[in-house]
C-alpha cells in the first residue's frame, strides 16, 4: 500500500513538473517574442526614416554638387525587418504540442472492483455451505433462520468439526473474508492504476522536458537577437544624427559657397566627401537581413553591426572613417616608394 502511494505521490508530481514546464516556457518564448517583434519594428520605422527622409534629402543636395565625385547608391530593399520574424513564428507554430492528462486516481473502478469482490466471497462461501450441509438451493428455504444458522455454523466451525464451532463465528469469519478480498482486490487495483499512473507520467515528463529544450533553444536565439538589435539601432541612430548634421552642412556650403564643387574651400570639400563616404557605408548596412531561420541573429547582422561600429567610432570621434582609411592605403600601395624614385633618378 505504501509503495502504491508513493508510486501515486511521484506521478502526480511528474505531471505537475511536466505542466509547470511547458506553461513556464511558452509565456517565455511568448514575452520575448513580443519583444523582438516590438523592436523590429522600432528599428524599421528608423531604417525608413533613414531611407526616406535622411539618405534621400543626402542624395537631393549631393546630386546638384557641380564637379564633385559621383557616387553609386544602390536601391534600399523595402521588405521590412519585421517581415524576417516570419519565419521563425512559423517554426514556433509548428512545434507539436504536448499533451498532459492529469494523474488518475482510480478509486472508483477500484471501490466497484472490491465490492465485487467482496460479493463474490460471500456467494462461493455461502454456497461451499450449502453444498457442505446438504441444504437445498430453493429459495424460501434460504429465508429461514434455521438455514442461515445452519450455513453460518458450518462456516464457522463445523465444516471442520469444530467444537465451539457457532452462528456467530461463522458470520465473523464470512466478513472478515469478504473485507480481505474486497482489501486485496482494491490494493491490486490501486497498485495497478499508480504503476500506469507513473509509466504515462514519465512518458509526459519526458515529451515535455523535450519540448521545453527544444523551445528554449528559440528563445536563447531571441534574446541573443534582441541584444543584436539594440546595438544595430544604436548605430543606425548615429549615422541618423550624422547625417542629418552633415545634410545641414551641405545646405550651409551652397547657400555660402555656391554649388560649384573646385570653388569649396578644402574644409568644405572634405566635409562633403566624408558625408559621401558615410552615405554609401550606410546603404548596404540598412539592406540586410536581420533574423536568421532559427531566431537568432543573422550572419549579415553581425558583420553590420561590426562594420557599422568600426563607423561609429570613427564618426563620434572625428576620426578617418574606414573607407577612407583604405583609400589612402590603396594610393600608398599604388605611389612609388622613395627609395623606387631615388633607383629610377640613379638610372637616368
């Protein structure tokens, strides 16, 4: 009996566990993904504005620079970043849910299964009796008292030639077999449904810790991805400032200087190109994809989000941006060294 309780005990703690784990990570995945979901689209109404509004304005006063250097912006893709998200809701749609039924506790169909049994002993016992004291199986004769006393007393004693062999006894033996049979059948009963209990129990604990480990690796994703895309729209936001400082700054040269490129001042000049530069980085950044398949970051993403820091940096602390920084080196690369030149003098 005990092991049957503690079998009853682990199962319906199994199933709790089982519940408590599934419940526990779809709220999870649901929170985060609302989330992503919020500042995808946060960093889409950004990216727009960058596109629309900022980078347009930039290629619209750029585009009436007379003699300056032209330059190649490609077309910014206008699929949104919350579109990427698609795909992985699909995925946590498809995830097959778990099942959990409650532990059964059985005592019903245990409780009729005793009775029965119970029952049944009284109906062998009584006829063993009457089979033992010859009594005729009519039944106005089973009515009498003097049959019943007759039945209970073999019962009791005689059919052994018991001495103090009585009614009473008799009576007491025939409840005392009915309980254990009706004791022993609900014991089997019980033990029968914990032990089913336990093995379903299991089964479920199992699917659900699956289930959990399976959802779980999306929300890692998630919440590896909302990290991503905070520091993406931190860089996104600075090339907004940037740009809208230099666009005011490219509206203040023409209105001073004129529309004539070779008539800027250096400082003016250099103004222009460095915002010409920044421009052009920015487009491929803001034409990504953002969300891989599984929820987490994107390759694209993360070589953005290096790239755009490398800018960054290099805008907020007035330093050469990095294309600028490969310019020079490629014209170092491609000028003649000195001691070339001093070789080529020596020659002629």
């Amino acid at each position: 009996m005990f092991s049957t309780m503690k079998k009853q005990k682990k199962a319906e703690d199994l199933i709790d566990e089982a519940k408590r784990a599934v419940e526990e990570i779809d709220e999870k995945c649901d929170i985060e993904l609302q989330r992503v979901e919020k500042l995808l689209s946060d960093t889409d109404t950004l990216k727009n504005h960058l596109a629309r509004k900022t980078l347009k304005r930039f290629h619209d006063l750029y585009s009436t620079i007379k003699g300056v250097e032209p330059i190649e912006m490609a077309d910014i893709p206008e699929r949104p970043y919350s579109g990427h998200i698609h795909e992985l809701t699909d995925r946590l749609k498809s995830v097959e849910p778990v099942t959990i039924t409650g532990a059964t506790r059985g005592k019903i169909p245990a409780a009729l299964a005793a009775f029965t049994a119970a029952l049944t002993t009284l109906i062998i016992a009584v006829v063993t009796a009457m089979v033992g004291t010859g009594t005729s199986f009519e039944l106005q004769s089973l009515g009498s008292k003097e049959v019943i006393e007759k039945l209970l007393r073999w019962i009791g004693g005689g059919a052994f030639d018991y001495p103090s062999a009585s009614p009473l006894l008799g009576g007491v033996a025939l409840g005392v077999a009915a309980f254990a049979a009706a004791l022993i059948t609900w014991s089997v009963m019980m033990a029968k449904n914990s032990g089913k209990n336990l093995s379903k129990a299991q089964k479920c604990h199992t699917d659900a810790m699956s289930y959990k480990e399976l959802k779980e690796s999306y929300l890692n994703g998630m919440k590896s991805l909302e990290k991503e895309l905070l520091e993406f729209r931190d860089i996104l936001e600075t090339f907004d400032i940037f740009m809208q400082e230099y666009n005011a700054i490219i509206r203040r040269i023409q209105h001073t200087e004129g529309r004539s490129y070779e008539e800027y001042s250096d400082k003016s000049k250099e103004v222009t190109k460095r915002a010409a530069v920044c421009a052009q980085a920015l487009v491929p950044i803001l034409s990504i994809t953002v969300v891989a398949s599984d929820g987490s970051p994107s390759g694209q993403l993360l070589d953005a989000i290096m790239e755009g820091k490398r800018y960054s940096e290099a805008l907020t602390s007035q330093k050469p941006l990095p294309a600028e920084l490969q310019a020079r080196s490629k014209k170092e690369d491609e000028a003649p060294s000195e001691s070339e030149n001093k070789n080529l003098s020596v020659t002629r």
